[in-house]
C-alpha cells in the first residue's frame, strides 16, 4: 500500500495541479465525469449485458404483473417472489464490476479527500500541533531527564515561516506532547519531529489554494495508509503513533448548498452515469 | 394519564372535553396536563424573583 | 477546528454601495452623514484635553467652522433611555423607555426596559421531548419611529451598528447590527463562569457570573459548562457540556479541550472564540441528528496553573455567523461582517464590568478583557467605513462608557474606593480611552471627503460616583413605605412590603412610583390625591442633606406628569424621575426594589463612577465638521438635525403615527 501511495501522490498533485486556483467544484465535476465513464467502462468490461438486461426485463414484468392482476392475491405473491429473486440476480450481474469500482476508486478518493476535503492553514492562524507516543514508550524511548513526570526526548525543529506560541504540553495519560504552532507566512513546510537522536518529520501546509495537506502522519500499517495515504507511514520501530495537526475542513459549493465533496461526487457521477450509458452503449 | 382520581364538576368536565376537541388535543387528559403544567411553571418559578435579579444584575449598572 | 466556508466579502460590498430604489412620490434625498456614538465621552473631559492639545483629531473635525459643545443629555440620563431618545428625537413619554429597568404594576416584579422574551408557541410532546411550534423569540420594547425609517422611506440608504435599545433590529434601515440590550445564550446580559480547583473555593452564583469547582486528578482539570435549558426536554433541564485542561507539570502551561477544539495556551492567555457545543437530542441510532445541536462561542482565559488551575470563561455569546438569534438586519448582514473581521461578542455591554466587582478578574485582566472586546468593535468599523459611499452612517462605540465605569475614579483620590495601591496604576486609563476616540475619528476625517458631514457625539458624561442614595430606604424612613416585619433581612417590595399602608416605592436607578389605586395591584392612593402627594414627596427629596458631605443629595426631581411631553407611554413610566447631586447615585439593590439598612453609603464598589444623576451635570457631546442647517443643542435635536443634511423634514415622526 504504501509503494502504491507513494506513485498517487505525486500523480494526483500533478493532475490537480492546473485546478489549484479554481474553486473545487470545478475538479470535482471533473472528476465526476471521469468516474462516470470508468464505472460505465468496468460494467461494460465485466458483466454480460444480456443477462443484466433479461433480469431488469424479468422485474418489469413482476411490477407489470402485480398492476394488471391486483385483485389476485397469489399472482401478487407470486410477482412478488419473481421480483425479488431477479433483483437479486440483477444485482449479482453487477457484482463484479461494483467490486472492481470499489478497488479502483478507494485509493482515488482517498487521495483526493486530502486535496478537497481539508483546507490549508491561513497565514495567521494558529493550531496544535501534537505528538502521540505509542504504548510502552517508556521503555524503547530516551527520556529527557528532566524533573516531573518522565518525558520522552522530543522537541520540534520549525522552519521559518512557523513558530511556536507556547512551550509544550507534555499529557502523560494521553502519552502526547502538544504546541501551539502559529503560520506566519504561506508555504509548503516540513516540521522536524526530534526524538532523541532521530528526526522525523511532518508536512505543514499554509496556503489558500487547493493542495494536499495532510492532518496526521501515522504509525505504519495496512489500514492507516489505505485511509490516510498523504504522507507516508512513520518507521516501524518509531515509537510515535501518529503525528498531527488539525486543518480546517472544506465544504464544496454545489448549487448554493455546501456540502462534503464526496456527496458531490456521488450525485453527478451517477448523473453522467445515466447520461452517458446510452452513447457508450452500457447495459445497466 | 393521571396516577390518581381527581374529581371535576361535571359542567366543566363538559367545557374542558369541548374545548380539548376544538383545540386539537388528543384527549381531555392532554388538555388538563397541558393546562395544569402552563399554570405549575408560574409558581414554580420558571422565573422566580431571584432568577429575574440575577439576570438583571449582568447588567453591571446593578451590583 | 472551526470549518471555514467562504461568505464572499464581496456580497457586503455590493449592499453597501448599491442604491436604494426610491419608494413613495417623494423627491429622493441625498446627503451624506456619518455619525460617530462614543457611549459616555464626557465634554468637559474632552475639552480638557483637547486644551492640552491631546486631541488633534477632535481640533482638525472642528477647525474649518465645525462644531464643538455640549449636548443636553436625557431624563435620565442613562444609556438606553438617551439612545432611545436620539433614536426617536422624542422624551420617554414618546419611546416608552424610561430606565434599565421598569416594572410589572400589577405584580411589581422588575424587568429590563427594552426588551423582552416572547412566549414559545405551542409545543407538542413525545415521551419526555417536546417540539415548540413557532414563538419564543425576542420583542423590541422601545416604540416610537427611529429616524433612520424616514431616511429610507425618502430612498436614503442607512447603515446603523450597535445602536443601543434597537434589539431585535428594528428592521427598518438597509443594514442593522444590535448592540446594548443583545443577550448571551443563557438569556441573560452576560454571565461568565470562573473555574478553580481550589477545593475551598465555594461553588457560588455572583452579579453577572457563577463560580464553580475544576476537578484535576494527575495533572488532568475537568469542569463542565452549563448552557440554558434544553429547549427540547419537557423537564426544565440545563444543557451542559464538559471540557479539559491537561496541565504541563513543569511549565505554566496546559492544553484545553472543548468538544473538537483543542488549544495549547500559557498562563495568563486569552484565546479566541471557540466553539461551545451543546447536545439538544442525542441522534437516533448514534447517527441521525432530529434537532439540530446549539452552538455558542466563548473566550477562555487561563489565568493560573500553579498553585490552584484558575480558569475564566466569557459569557457564552451567540455565533454571528450562525445567525441562531436575529441580531441583525438582514439576518445575514451579522455572518458578513464576522467574515471580515472575524467572530465578534454579540451579547450587549460586552466588557465584563461584573468579574472585576466580583473580585474575580483584576483590575489589569479587566482591562485587558475590555481591550479585546474594544478592539472588536474596531476592527470592524474601518471595513465598515471603506465599504460606505452615501447615506447616513451611525456606528456606535461603547468600550469608553464601561470602561470608565470601572476605571474614571482611579483619577479620583477621595473616591470611597480609591487605594493608591490598587487604582494608582490606572490613573492614564480613560485619557487612553480619549485618544483611542481621537485616532478614530482621525482615521475617519482622512477617509472622507469635504461634502460628507461627520457628526461625533455622545449620550451623557461621566462623574466619579461616591456616595450612594437608597430611595426605598428613604421612603421607609420617611413613613411613605411600611414593612410588615421591620426586622426582617434584605426585605424586598415583592415580598415584604405592607401594601395597605405604603403610599410610594422605588424601582429602577431614577424612578419612583406611587402606589396609585386602580394601577398598582395593591394600590391604596386616591388618584385625585397622587398630584399632592408627588409635590410633598419632591419637596422633601429635594430638602435632602447628606449627613457626611453636608450637602444636597438631590439637586432635581422630575415629575413625569408635567415635565415630560404628553407622550402615549407616560403611564408605564415612573411618576417622579430623580436627579442626585452630581457624585452621588441611587442603590442598586433599592433599584431592584429591595430596602436597604441605610439611606446614605459610601460606595465602595469597584463600579465607582457613573452617570445616573441630574442630566445638567452630566452632559454628552457634540462636535461636527461643519455647521448643521438645524440647531443642535440637546440630545433630542440631534435627530432631526441629522435629516436637515438630508433636506428631510417630518421629523419626529408623531407617536402613533408608526
């Protein structure tokens, strides 16, 4: 997973990157179309038109059944038992292809979430930025020595363009150590994250523009990189189990409504769907 | 429902049953209770004296 | 994180410079005003120092002709009474605001003069919930025609911000933002909360706020917010919501967490607004929201975390750019401006005057709370000014009057309060306040051209207040109030007063009332006596000696039967409008209709100046660009002078005829 996020990301800043002034929607119909035509295409591939269509016909004539014969109560039950049965059939037709939609669109949408779903920190604006240690860190991580609780060894090196409002918070119940970071200036920046004698570390986007900003940077695993694939995994024997910072979410206009992109995109992907089945001859 | 009998004159009974009809509660008993809780809050204070002082007294000009 | 979503600021821009079409047959007037309020800026102080040249601003409005003078406040003069009467260019009698505070005849309970709460609508009930069908909203109490509604109705745009006693906005002027008189979420006019995890601290509800325990365990502080009641429970219930502070166990610091905000802060930081969210209905099924969540904003002050973690909660105020309270017109003018210039207090006198009486924040975090809430009102008046092209302007400016509530008597050496100790370091306070006004009104010559007209003026001034007069006591003293037990604490005329033998009470800071039969619920005065009665009383109050100073206590009593117009709200006014000696004011608990021990204190209150007093010693400003084509000398001109740079007539507009 992480070789395959490591090519989409590139690949989709690249494909997004002539969108990055215009408002989202404009991408997002976009992007729409695009998987209107690719779900259209994997049906076309996969499923046999015949059979889908002799089903859809076989539950036309149940619901026909049931209206011309509604005061016959076992032609009813009977319709009612045909209709069912070929949905079902119907639906198994389109098994393979949904499955296959799910596998392409997953890590599409889950790259693009990153691009319109957050928005960039705004010159000015303040947030937390955390670190979260893993369980049992006390024992695989240095301690800074000092007086209190123990404390892992861990500072931030900020680039310019960042500060730091406050020194940091260290929660020992919570295993987290939290700043509060300031933008001062737009522009893409890397956090170093020090923790002994190891640096790691964590984007920071400040821009108005549409681009790929990413919350949380997350200990390696399947399921963290599927569902956060904005930057990669941190070392396996890091010791951290995520660091983060909070973005704004973004709402996309659609039709002086604002709502989450991927309603968006689930509503005019089924409206170019149904629009463009008859031109590519797709039997759904 | 009410967990004890009340006794009510029989001419009112009459009214409330009319009236709960014409201002569409579901049934005399809704009326009551509607009316009963509306009369209750009066006295119970959903403003008690208090209340009203404390409130007025955010007003700084008032300590 | 608060989610952003882009209100294009554009919208305002195109409100504020699209003209107004012409209605009625009338000529379309034209003109341009701009009307700056300072709430409380007195002339004397003024002149002051505009004579040692500190306010170059104020000389540059008035050196080409303009005008620089007095302005005859109103009776009384307190803020929303001589808003109103700007408002209206009519007394009381005509606006129907006639104190902070009137009362209900028939039960004497007391509530705020300028607005109300509305009956909720019907409610229908499922198990213990309950859905309101419609009410509940706010009434505006002032009456009478605002002159900006003839403005427009001669096709004039009008923008009016923060004027007081206009909430609800009277809906009337092409764009409203109400100021004093706006409540905060619980209802009230401001109510913070101040957390300590000091468990000898008692949980206790003051003047305007509540104090209530932090529970902290390991370095982990938890305390809980409480809202209003939940609308949707038929069980008064209030709603809540938790928060923590996670305290750093080496440096005065800790992280707070409320609902999905999170903020690192230091000792001795104010944060931003944050979200407060209340759960009205738990979703069905943990997911289907059936009403929707309320939302309120606060800003939190961590103002210890060592020895004892001391925390400071703002009132909770309504979100302006939710638009859950009608705090402007159109609803969606309030959402506007806070994309400008960000979120802003909504509640009304937003300064917290009540947390430094009650001892809860110094007399430096005062000021600094009031800075913040200043600089808000600031911050918006420039985008507000750029955007303005014609029409009248009226922004108003009320960090000045409760600031120097607060902070006028640190000038004030013999000042019952004064400890050199605690005041001394505050002595340049309200002069800061003079220059901040100065810079203001630089700031708009520069941005106006010669035709405009700018007006700066203000509702009455300020005097140190030292000596406090409690007119129930008085009246007690003097046989005019009896109580049924004289020995009993804090009595109160709701509850404690024989009625059958008291002739007069006081409610509100100025007013006193008879116990007129046929008005009062248990009135006992003949009517066709109360004139000789009023007489008897003025004569005495007026003959009043402060036994310590040795002199008048009350240098006016106002019979509002004879010296107010004949306006149709004179009946729910007082009968008698007193006028204390400049320095001295009435009783707040006595303006609450309790009967204080004694008729004479000193103040010792950190609220120690004021303006409740006779309205000559006590007047307001007035200072123009240039010379109006109608004479301004009191408050009550001021209006229609305004409409004569508009060549307006008709004003005001008769009562009754609105």
């Amino acid at each position: 997973m992480s070789a395959i996020n490591a090519a989409l990301r590139p690949f989709f800043d690249l494909l997004l990157y002539p969108l990055r002034e215009a408002p989202a929607i404009v991408g997002v119909t976009l992007f729409s179309l695009l998987f209107g035509i690719v779900a259209l295409w994997l049906v076309k591939l996969t499923s046999n038109p015949a059979k889908v269509d002799a089903a859809k016909r076989k539950v036309a004539a149940g619901l026909l059944e049931i209206r011309l014969f509604n005061d016959n109560l076992r032609i009813i039950f009977r319709a009612v038992g045909s209709i069912l049965r070929h949905q079902a059939a119907y639906t198994g037709h389109l098994l393979v292809p949904l499955a296959l939609m799910i596998l392409v669109f997953l890590p599409m949408l889950a790259q693009l979430e990153f691009h319109w779903g957050r928005q960039g920190l705004a010159a000015g604006d303040s947030v937390v930025f955390k670190v979260v240690l893993e369980e049992g860190w006390e024992s695989r991580l240095p301690t800074d020595g000092g007086e209190g609780t123990p404390r892992p060894d861990l500072a931030l090196e900020v680039p310019d363009g960042l500060s730091l409002a406050s020194p940091p918070v260290w929660s020992p119940a919570e295993r987290e150590m939290a700043w509060q970071m300031q933008a001062d200036a737009e522009g893409a920046y890397e956090v170093g994250v020090r923790l002994g004698d190891t640096t790691h570390v964590k984007t920071v986007g400040v821009t108005d523009s549409i681009r790929r900003v990413s919350p949380e940077r997350l200990a390696a695993s399947f399921t963290n990189q599927l569902l956060y694939p904005a930057e990669p995994s941190l070392p396996r024997d890091s010791g951290i189990e995520k660091i983060g910072l909070t973005y704004p979410t973004r709402d996309v206009w659609f039709f002086g409504w604002h709502t989450h992109w991927i309603i968006v995109v689930l509503i005019l992907s089924i409206v170019f769907a149904l629009i463009l089945r008859g031109p590519m001859g797709v039997t759904i | 429902m009410f967990g004890s009998k009340i006794k009510l004159d029989k001419d009112l009974l009459a009214r409330i049953k009319r009236l709960a009809d014409v201002a569409g509660y579901s049934s005399p008993e809704e009326f009551i209770t509607h009316a009963l809780e509306k009369e209750l809050e009066k006295f119970e204070g959903a403003e008690s004296e208090e209340e009203i002082k404390k409130r007025l007294r955010g007003l700084g000009y008032i300590s | 994180m608060k989610h952003r979503s882009k209100i294009p600021a554009a919208l305002l821009s195109i409100c504020l410079s699209a003209g107004l079409a012409v209605t009625g047959a009338a000529q379309a007037a034209e003109g341009r005003v701009i009307v700056l309020g300072f709430d409380g800026m007195d002339y004397t102080f003024a002149r002051e120092m505009m004579a040692a040249g500190e306010m170059p601003n104020f000389e540059r409005l008035i050196e080409g002709g303009g005008l620089g003078q007095p302005l005859g406040t109103s009776v009384p003069p307190l803020s929303p009474v001589a808003w109103s009467t700007f408002t209206t260019g009519m007394d009381p009698s005509g606006h129907g605001i006639f104190d902070f505070i009137h009362r209900d005849p028939e039960t004497l309970f007391p509530y705020l003069s300028t607005s109300a709460p509305e009956e909720p609508g019907r409610t229908i009930t499922i198990g213990k919930y309950q859905f309101v069908l419609g009410g509940g909203g706010y009434e505006l109490l002032r009456q009478g025609t605002p002159f900006w509604e003839v403005l427009e109705e001669r096709g004039v745009e009008t923008t009016v911000i923060r004027m007081p006693a206009n909430f609800p906005p009277s809906g009337s002027a092409s764009r409203e933002l109400s100021g004093m008189g706006t409540p905060d979420v619980l209802g009230s006019y401001g109510t913070f909360t101040f957390y300590s995890s000091d468990i000898f601290l008692e949980e206790r509800t003051l003047a305007g706020g509540e104090v209530k325990p932090l529970d902290l365990w390991t370095g982990v502080a938890e305390g809980t917010l409480t809202g209003p009641d939940n609308p949707m429970l038929v069980k008064r219930s209030k709603l809540t919501r938790d928060f923590t502070l996670y305290v750093d166990d080496r440096e005065d610091v800790a992280k707070l967490v409320v609902g999905d905000t999170e903020r690192v802060l230091r000792a001795g930081e104010w944060t931003e607004w944050i979200d407060v969210e209340f759960e009205v209905m738990p979703p069905v099924f943990g997911l289907v929201p059936l009403a929707p969540n309320l939302t309120a904003m606060a800003r939190f002050y961590l103002r210890q975390v060592r020895p004892e973690v001391e925390l400071y909660v703002s009132p909770l105020n309504f979100d302006p750019e939710r638009g859950d309270l009608p705090i402007s017109f159109p609803e969606e003018f309030a959402a506007e401006l806070a994309e400008i210039s960000g979120r802003f207090y909504t509640q009304g006198m937003p300064e917290d005057t009540q947390a430094l009486k009650g001892k809860i924040l110094t007399p430096g975090e005062f000021l600094q709370q009031a800075k913040i809430a200043g600089l808000e009102v600031e911050a918006q008046y420039l985008p507000v000014l750029e955007r303005y092209t014609d029409g009248l302007l009226f922004y108003y400016f009320g960090n000045m009057d409760l600031v120097s509530h607060m902070m006028w008597h640190s000038m004030d050496g013999e000042h019952p309060a004064f400890e050199e100790e605690r005041w001394g370091p505050y002595r340049g306070v309200v002069r800061e306040l003079y220059l901040t006004a100065d810079r203001i009104v630089g700031q708009t010559l520069d941005a106006i051209d010669d035709d405009a007209t700018l007006i700066v003026m203000s509702d009455h001034g300020f005097a140190s207040w030292r000596r406090t007069f409690s007119v129930n006591a008085w009246l007690r003293d003097n046989g005019y109030l009896t109580l049924k037990n004289p020995d009993k604490k804090n009595p109160s005329i709701l509850t404690d007063v024989d009625w059958s033998r008291t002739r007069a009470y006081g409610i509100g800071l100025n007013g006193l009332y008879i116990n007129e039969r046929g008005r009062e619920g248990k009135g006992i005065v003949d009517p066709a006596k109360k004139e000789a009665l009023v007489e008897e009383i003025r004569q005495k109050l007026l003959a009043e000696v402060d036994p310590k100073t040795g002199e008048r206590a009350i240098t006016k009593v106002y019979v509002t039967a004879r010296d107010f117009d004949p306006g149709p709200y004179l009946a729910i006014g007082p009968d008698m409008v007193i006028g204390y000696a400049k320095g001295t004011r009435g009783e707040s608990d006595s303006a609450l209709g309790e009967i204080n021990p004694d008729v004479y204190t000193d103040n010792v209150d950190d609220w120690g100046a004021d303006h409740g007093m006779d309205h000559e010693t006590v007047p307001g400003i007035f200072f123009s660009n240039r010379p109006l084509r109608r004479e301004v000398t009191k408050l009550k001109d001021l209006a229609a002078a305004i409409l004569g740079e508009f060549e307006v007539d008709g004003f005001p507009v008769a009562a009754g005829m609105n």
